[in-house]
C-alpha cells in the first residue's frame, strides 16, 4: 500500500515526492533569502563546486512571485521537479520574481556566455565570484 503526503492545494502526493517536496523547500528559502542558489539533483544539496558558470534555461522555467504564499509555492516547486531531469536546477531572484531553472555548469566564461544566449537567458552566474553576469552587456 502507497503512503500519501497531503498538501494543502494539490491535495494528496505519493510518498516518493517526498524528497522533491524538500528540495523544493531548499530552493524557495534559499531563493527568498539569499537572492537563489544552485543545487545537485543527486545529493540534493548546495552546488559547492568552487569554479564556474551557471547557465540556466536547460529546461522549460517556473516563475513564481517572491510575495506567493510559501507552501503553495513549495508544493509548484515540486510538481515542476518531479517533471525536470536536469542535474542541477536553480533559484534566483528578479524584481519579484523567482525563476526556477535546469542548469548546466560550465567551467569556460565564453562557452556559458554562448550557451547563456543560445538559451535566452538574461544572466549567467560566476560562482567562485559569487556575482551574476548579465548577458545584455556581453
């Protein structure tokens, strides 16, 4: 017999969601309080690679007012991951609003500023400078 988990929008998930549910709660708080951040699908922590470039748009992106009501949005989070294969997805914050992406990490500046584009992104992000790039001015 299946175990369920009830939410308050969607009503009841299956069990195994249970692990999207909290990695989706890692993304919104970070998202919330530290402007986003980048996180390993496989060890569903903090990316701490050191070096590099994020490159978001890998996959379709959920937008989410920062102002939404926390549960609802962690219960968003989770359905969007439950449907995203990407290794690594991403938070980060514009205005009001909070994009949720599949990632790529890439350790050359120009490649990320290229795939950056390709994918229509507004910014890419530096890690070990801990700042984004924002590709209108590339």
């Amino acid at each position: 017999m299946e175990a369920w988990i009830r939410l308050p929008r969607t009503g009841y998930l299956p069990r195994g969601l249970e692990m999207s549910i909290k990695l989706a709660m890692e993304l919104w708080f970070t998202a919330q309080e530290k402007g986003g951040g980048t996180f390993d699908r496989r060890s569903e922590k903090e990316y701490d690679g050191g070096e590099g470039y994020v490159v978001g748009g890998v996959t379709e992106p959920l937008i989410i007012r920062k102002s939404s009501r926390p549960i609802e949005s962690v219960e968003r989070i989770a359905e969007w991951l439950d449907k995203t294969d990407s290794t690594y997805v991403g938070s980060w914050v514009d205005n009001d609003l909070v994009y949720f992406d599949g990632c790529d990490i890439r350790l050359n500046k120009e490649e990320a500023i290229q795939l950056g584009k390709f994918y229509n992104q507004i910014a890419i992000y530096d890690i070990s400078a801990g700042e984004e790039i924002r590709l209108e001015d590339s």
